[in-house]
C-alpha cells in the first residue's frame, strides 16, 4: 500500500512538480519556493511511490461563519492530486483519512473545498453548500458606494466550481 505523510521543506519542488502534473501546468522558476511561504506544511500531505511523489493533497484553516451569526473555524481543503500513472489505488483515500482525522484531532468543526469535480467528494462526507458564489468586497463596495455618489460604478466577478462542506470532521 502506498505511503501517506506530511512532506518537510525539501520536498517542496517534487510536491508542486507532482501538481503541475496533474492540474497541467508548467512549474514556473520560484514557484516552490513561493508556495513554501503559503503553505503549512503539517497539514501538505504527500503519496509515495517509493521514494517518488505522486499524491498531492493539503488543507489550512479558515474562519467560517454559521448561523447565529458565528464564527467557527473550518478545514479548507486544496491542492488534491494523484498522478494519472497511480489513479484508482486509493491514494486519495489515504491522503483524505489522514487529513480529516488531523481535522478532527485539532477540533475544526467544519470542512470545506471548492470543487472542480464535485462527485469525488460525496463518499468523503461533503455535500453541495453553494452552486455559485458571489463574493462581496466590502472595502471596495464601501469605495464604491463613495464612487457612485460621484457618478461612477464598477462590478465584482464570480467564482466558478462547486463549494461544498461536511461537518463533524
Ligand atoms: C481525483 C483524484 C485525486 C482521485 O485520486 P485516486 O487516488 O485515483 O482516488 P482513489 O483511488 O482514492 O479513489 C477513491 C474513490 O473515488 C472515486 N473517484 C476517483 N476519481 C473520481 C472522479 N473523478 N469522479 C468520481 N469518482 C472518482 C474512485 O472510483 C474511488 O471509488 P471506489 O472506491 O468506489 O472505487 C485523481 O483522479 C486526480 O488527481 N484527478 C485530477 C486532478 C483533480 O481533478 N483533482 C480534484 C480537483 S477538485
């Protein structure tokens, strides 16, 4: 079976070279060392081939807001890969039990990602939360109310993809 852990510091340029695989992107000079600054690494999980990358998967913690209003902190996964030569050995399902029982150990409530294929998520215990999305920028719906009053205007993009959540990571 193949082996799940977290990666260290080292094996940034594999780990990012194994996304670029998968997502078809050329690895740009600097993006390892960028995405290095961005990640946590205790929570970038790693499937090996030996001693080779071919899974890719991480998470990081977001503030999420519930009824009530409140604020609880939710899971936010990213970054899911297995490469197309390893696909169908459960892999993802390795990277995904460590990830989820990280989640629960540290008491994040919630776990969320935005989906490009949502079907694969189901069996993991996510569902549908939001078909589409359109994000509000407060401080730039606060210049733009000041700008109307001038007479200008300006708009605000949606995402594309599935958001979706579990609870009781
Ligand atoms: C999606 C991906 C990570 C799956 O990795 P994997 O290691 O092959 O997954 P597993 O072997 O753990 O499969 C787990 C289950 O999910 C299913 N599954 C895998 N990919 C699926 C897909 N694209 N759609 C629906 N179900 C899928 C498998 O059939 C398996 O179910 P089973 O146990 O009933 O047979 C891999 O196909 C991939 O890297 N795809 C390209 C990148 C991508 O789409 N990432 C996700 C972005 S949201």
């Amino acid at each position: 079976m193949s082996k799940v852990r977290t990666i260290d510091a080292g094996e940034i340029d594999a780990w990012v070279r194994q996304l670029g695989v998968s997502f078809n992107f050329e690895v740009a000079p600097g993006l390892p060392e960028y995405t290095l600054t961005t990640i946590d690494l205790d929570r970038s999980w790693a499937s090996f081939d030996g001693d080779r990358i071919v899974g890719t998967l991480r998470s990081f913690e977001t503030p999420f807001t519930v009824p009530g209003p409140r604020e609880v902190r939710a899971a936010a996964l990213t970054n899911v890969t297995v490469a197309p030569t390893h696909r169908r050995e459960g892999r993802l399902t390795a990277m995904m039990e460590r990830d989820l029982r990280d989640s629960a150990d540290r008491g994040e409530p919630i776990g969320i990602l935005i989906a490009a294929e949502y079907p694969i998520y189901g069996r993991f215990g996510y569902g549908p939360a939001a078909y589409s999305a359109r994000p509000r920028d407060r401080s730039r719906a606060t210049a733009r109310r000041t700008a109307s009053s001038r007479g200008t205007s300006s708009t605000t993009p949606s995402p594309s993809g599935t958001a979706c959540a579990r609870t009781g990571c």
